[in-house]
C-alpha cells in the first residue's frame, strides 16, 4: 500500500470549506460499469478478478463511477456533493500502478454553468493549497460544442458517434479524419450479409448471424453478440457510404484548429460558426454562459485556454472537460468535465446532471518535494 501524502488533511479541510462532504467508496468494484462506460483508454489498463459467483470485479480504477453508483444506491437526494481521497489502482504510463486521488463530485446542480465553473475552481483551489505559489494552466475543451458542429456539417449519426468516441485521443481523431475524409475499402461481404447491411436489416442480419454461429458450435455470449456484430457490420457500411465535401471537411479542421484564451472563445466560436454558415445553437449559448460564471471566480485572471480539439479519454463526458498543469509542466495536476448521461446509464431513474474532477496526489508530492 502507499502511504497517505502528508498535505491530505490540508485536502480535507478544503472539502469541508466547499460544502463537500467526505464519502468512502468500496475498493473492490463491479468491472461492467468500466468495460462499458470508462473509455478504451482506462479499460485496458484495470485490474480484474472475479468474485465466487462469477461476477467480474475489478480494483477501483477511479472514483465518479463508484461515487455515482454509490448516490444511485443510497436514493440520496441532489443536489449534492461528494468529496474523495483514497487509492485507485490501474496501470499507468509513468509507472506505477497504486497512487492515491482526491476530487469532488457535484451531482443533481441544475444550473450547469454554475456548476462547471465551480468546479472547475473548486480543483484550482486545492492544487493552489496544495502547491502555494505555483502558477497553473487551465485547458478546456467541450464536447457539445464539437458534437454540435458535426451536427450542423450534417454527418449522420454513425459518423458523430465515431468522432465524439475519438474526441480527446488525438490518434484516433486523426485516423477517423483520415477516413472520412477517403472511406477505406473493405473485402467484399457475402452476399446473403451483403444484401441484409444493404437494407440496414438489423434484425434480419443479426438471425443470420447467430443461425450462423449455431451451425458453427459458437455460442452467441462467445465475444460480441450477434445482434452487436451486426450493429457494427451496418455501421460500417453507412460510414464508408459518406464522404464529406471538401469545403465541410476543410470547416471541420478550421474548427479544430482553435486554441485560444477563454476570454476570447466565445467570440472566436461565433467568428468560426458565422464563416462556415453553421448554426450551432444553444452550445455557443451555454459556452458563453459557463466563460462568465468562470470569469466570476477570479479564473479569468489565469491562464485558461480553450482548445476546440482538447478532450478526455473518458467516454463517459458530454459537455466541458478540462486539465490543470503547474506553468511548464508536462503532466496534468488534475482532471475532470460534465457528464450529464452517466448516472442514467448506471442505473438512476431520472437523469441527474453531474460534474467533477480528480487530482493526482503523487504527482503534487513530486512537487512539493522539488520546493523544500
């Protein structure tokens, strides 16, 4: 086990201040949740077992899927905000697979632009008592303002999905550009397949498919089912039958392409979306409402930037994402964005919008220990 960083009550103390209240989440957690929710990224990188039933358990690779499930099974009423501080445990690029994390979770706010302003200075807050007289840098990004313009440059549905997945690991935005741009050719499908993906058959595909598997001694809970591999095969299809024009594509790139400080993005969007004669509605709207409320908290007065191309390798994020870095520095102090669909998708019966962030505590240690 790691040790607790020493600055962890100074944490505390700051939760209590912010009206979060402290919550403890089981470390051994149900893995569907993460296979299904947390995004390639986390997925391949967590730690599984299996419990005497069968179920599939993994360590607690991060805290807002456990602190959501935890609200969901407590009935607990919102709004309402929840603060975190204890080991996650997932393989990690720099090395290391145990590291301790602390963050807030602010569930069921109705005004969101509040919301994320709050959050979004509630983490600047802990890392500035954690790490007195360092400098940050705040990047944002929205994922509804990105979504919102592949809207309004009319890609249909399929396409949307398979940007909005890749938003956040520029790799595979750029290999989904690069096939949008030129659909790659695929093998030719057996006829029989070939004519139920022609029709979008869904249904029919997918009987074919598992009469298929059954004939073959597969069983259908073998990998993917029937029903999802045909889902996929139509979906294929329906993406290399588009190809979008040169002047929309050329949008899109201008679109990504801006990197500017907040205090200028919303006119910098209105510019974009008025050049290319899209309309991207309430996003914009909302945008500008959220750069107030942040401008509000003194944020305005640090360097926070908008990169129209930043995201987070969560999938479970719907509308702002952002990452905090000591000035120069090369790893993020601390994470987080909106996720307004998770809680749905786990299980709650009405939606309830949610924000929040986490914060890397080895990584402010590291800090610290270069000051002394």
């Amino acid at each position: 086990m790691t040790a607790r960083p020493d600055f962890a009550a100074a944490i505390e103390t700051l939760f209590a201040e912010r009206g979060a209240a402290m919550v403890d989440v089981a470390v051994i957690q149900p893995a569907e949740p993460f296979l299904d929710m947390a995004g390639e990224d986390l997925r391949r990188r967590i730690f599984l077992t299996e419990s005497e039933t069968g179920e599939t358990l993994c360590l607690r690779p991060e805290f807002t899927i456990p602190v959501c499930l935890d609200h969901i099974a407590s009935r607990a009423g919102t709004p309402r905000r929840y603060a975190y501080l204890g080991e996650v445990f997932r393989q990690r690029r720099e090395g290391g697979s145990e590291f301790f994390q602390a963050g807030i979770e602010d569930l069921g706010e109705a005004d969101i632009a509040a919301a994320d302003a709050r959050s979004l200075a509630d983490a600047h807050a802990l890392l500035c008592r954690a790490l007195p007289g360092r400098a940050f840098a705040i990047t944002l990004g929205d994922q509804t303002v990105f979504e919102a313009v592949l809207a309004a440059l009319g890609l249909p549905r399929g396409w949307r999905m398979r940007l909005a997945r890749a938003f956040g690991a520029p790799e595979q935005l750029q290999a989904a550009l690069a096939d949008l741009a030129d659909p790659p050719r695929v093998a030719t499908l057996p006829a029989p397949v070939a004519a139920f993906v022609a029709d979008g058959d869904h249904d029919g595909l997918a009987g074919h498919i598992a009469a298929g598997m059954e004939e073959s001694g597969l069983s259908p809970t073998a990998g993917r089912t029937p029903a999802e591999i045909a889902r996929r095969l139509i979906e294929k299809a329906e993406l290399r039958s588009v190809r979008l024009s040169a002047e929309a594509f050329e949008a899109l790139k201008r679109f990504l392409a801006i990197h500017v400080p907040l205090a200028e993005a919303s006119d910098a969007l209105r510019a974009f979306s008025d050049g290319a004669g899209l309309s991207l509605g309430a996003a914009l709207d909302n945008f500008a409402a959220r750069a107030a409320a942040i401008a509000e908290h003194g944020l305005a007065e640090a360097p926070v930037g908008y990169d129209a191309a930043f995201g987070r390798p969560l999938d479970y994020y719907t509308g702002l994402v952002f990452e905090i870095s000591a000035t120069g520095g090369e790893r993020p102090l601390a994470g987080g964005g909106r996720y307004d669909r998770l809680l749905t998708l786990l299980g709650a019966q009405k939606p309830i919008p949610g924000v929040g962030f986490s914060v890397w505590l080895d990584r402010i240690e590291a800090l610290r220990g270069e000051g002394r």
